[in-house]
C-alpha cells in the first residue's frame, strides 16, 4: 500500500507539473501561483480514490492517473477560493501560507479560474481516454459536480447556513461543497473499466457515504486537532457560525455518525470482496486521519 500510494503521489504530481507547464508567453506569476497551489501538496485523497476504483473495475492506470490529476485541480481551486478574505478567511493551507497570502488577492483567484479550466482541458484531451463519448461523459459528470447542485452550491450553504440547522441541512451542505467531488472521483475511476450498472450504483452509494464521512471528519479535526498536524488554522467553524457536523451533532455524535457511514460503505462495497482493499483502506483513513 505505501509504495503504491508513493507512486500515485509521484505520478499525480509529475502530471499536475506538466500541465501546469512553462512558457515565456504567460504570466509567470500566474503559473507559479497554480504550480503553489496544486504540486507537491495536500494528502491527494480524491485523486488516490480515482486510482484505487479505476484499478478494482480494471481500468487503465495512466487515464486514471490523469484524472486524478483534474480533480486535484479543481480540489486546490476549491481551497484558492475557500481561504480567500470573503469566504473563510484563511492564511494557513497545507502548513504553508495560503495562496491570497503568497502572492495577492486578484492573483489567487485568477490562479483558481485557470486551475478549473486546466481541470477540464485535462479531462478533453485524447490522452485521458480515445473513447470521445467517455471524455465527454467525463467533463459532464465533473461540471455537474463542481456547479450549483455540488461543490459551489454546497459553499453558498455552508456560508450562508439556515437558522437552526438540522442534520439533514448539514448533510446537504456537506455532501455537495465536499461530497459531490468525491463521488466523482469515484464514479469517473469507475468510467475506465467493466462495471455493471448494479456494481456501479453500490460504487455510487459508498462514494456518497464516503464525502460524507470525510467532511464530518474535517469538521471533527477542527475541534480536536492538532493545528500542527493539520496545517491550517483549527477552531474556525463553530466561531463562524456554521453549521458544521460539530456544530450540528456535537463532536461525539459527530464521531458516531462517521461510524455509522463507514459501515455503510463497507456494506456498499462487500460485494467487490478483496478488489476493494484499497478502497477499504481509503475508506478507514477518511474516518480516523488526523490530517
Ligand atoms: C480539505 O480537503 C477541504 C475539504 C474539502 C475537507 P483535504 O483534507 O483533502 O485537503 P488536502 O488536499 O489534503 O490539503
Ligand atoms: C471545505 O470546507 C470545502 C471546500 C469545498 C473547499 P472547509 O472550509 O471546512 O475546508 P477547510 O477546513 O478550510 O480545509
Ligand atoms: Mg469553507
Ligand atoms: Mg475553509
Ligand atoms: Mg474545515
């Protein structure tokens, strides 16, 4: 397992640089905020969850590698945005200062815009698969992630939280700002090889359960972390008023719930018997990390 994720690491990495790319005719600045903000950094979940799902249905190794490349894109634009002084106000990320703080404001967010437009300029190229009607699926399904029904309509909940939140407001919220790229990340490892629409539904549902867990995870180490280890600022959420997992539940109840959701997705993926291991491992890390 470790010398498997070393190499995800380095082959994310390697990708990631190259598409970064160099060139004397761009902004310097704007390449070197991108390169900051996406190489070399982060625990590379979503894109080691690609790999691991890709490799169960047998798919091919160096397509999904690509992918994960993308969603590592869209992921650091996602953070470039979060941490900006309009939304979480952050100046640590990864141990480091946070992009906005490195260079300036209008450079971070420049450097998010092209970080998601590079993401889907990845997915299109031929190199990422033949098959037209797959990379077109591809960009779909990551569009649709991304949008107002994922990843940005979960941050307008997350900033903009109703009064009295419930537990199934938090679970909207969570599952679209955090869950809806995981699930893709899932579901496009899945697109790489043979999968029945019924392995590809139980995939679906693990995935679900599994963004789920990961935020509330998130939310859980920003009461119980150690900022060190985590590499950002702790004891935020429930300051801002938002209606996190700990918020919402407490932190105890926060816990249980997550072990509630890793038995489901253990559930979700019985049927993949040892094929699923990685998948198993990724799945105990996302409940116990303590980054
Ligand atoms: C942090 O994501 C933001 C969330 C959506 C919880 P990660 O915990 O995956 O951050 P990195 O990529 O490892 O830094
Ligand atoms: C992250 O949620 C959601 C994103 C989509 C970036 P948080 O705001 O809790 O993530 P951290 O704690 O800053 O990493
Ligand atoms: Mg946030
Ligand atoms: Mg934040
Ligand atoms: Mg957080």
């Amino acid at each position: 397992m470790t010398v498997w994720i070393h190499r995800v690491r380095n082959d994310i990495d390697s990708t990631l640089e190259a598409a970064v790319g160099q060139s004397a005719e761009r902004s310097a600045n704007l390449a070197a905020a991108m390169r900051y903000a996406v190489v070399g950094g982060g625990k590379r979940f979503r894109a080691t969850l690609t790999i691991a799902a890709a490799e169960m249905v047998g798919g091919c190794y160096e397509q999904a590698v690509r992918i994960g490349a993308a969603i590592e894109c869209v992921h650091a634009q996602s953070l470039i945005h979060d941490d900006l002084p309009c939304m979480d106000d952050d100046s640590l990320r990864r141990g480091k200062p946070t992009v906005h703080r490195q260079f300036d404001e209008a450079t971070a967010v420049i450097a998010g815009d092209a970080l998601l437009a590079l993401a889907f300029e990845i997915l299109a190229d031929e190199l990422t698969h033949p098959d037209a009607t797959i990379r077109a699926r591809l960009v779909l399904r990551l569009a649709q992630a991304v949008g107002q029904d994922g990843l940005a309509g979960g941050q307008m909940l997350d900033l903009y939280p109703p009064v009295n939140a419930s537990q199934s407001d938090m679970e909207a919220c969570e599952s679209r700002k955090t869950g809806a790229l995981i699930r893709y990340a899932v579901e496009a490892g899945a697109m790489l090889g043979q999968c029945s629409p019924e392995e590809l539904s139980r995939l679906i549902q693990f995935a679900e359960r599994l963004g789920l867990v990961f935020q509330i995870r998130d939310d859980v180490l920003d009461v119980i972390g150690d900022p060190e280890e985590v590499g950002k600022a702790l004891g935020k959420d429930i300051a801002s008023g938002r209606a996190s997992a700990t918020a919402v539940l407490g932190v105890e109840n926060a816990i249980l719930q997550s072990h509630r959701l890793e038995r489901e997705c253990l559930e979700a993926l019985s049927g993949f018997g040892s094929n699923a291991l990685a998948l198993k491992d990724l799945t105990s890390f996302a409940v116990r990390r303590h980054h």
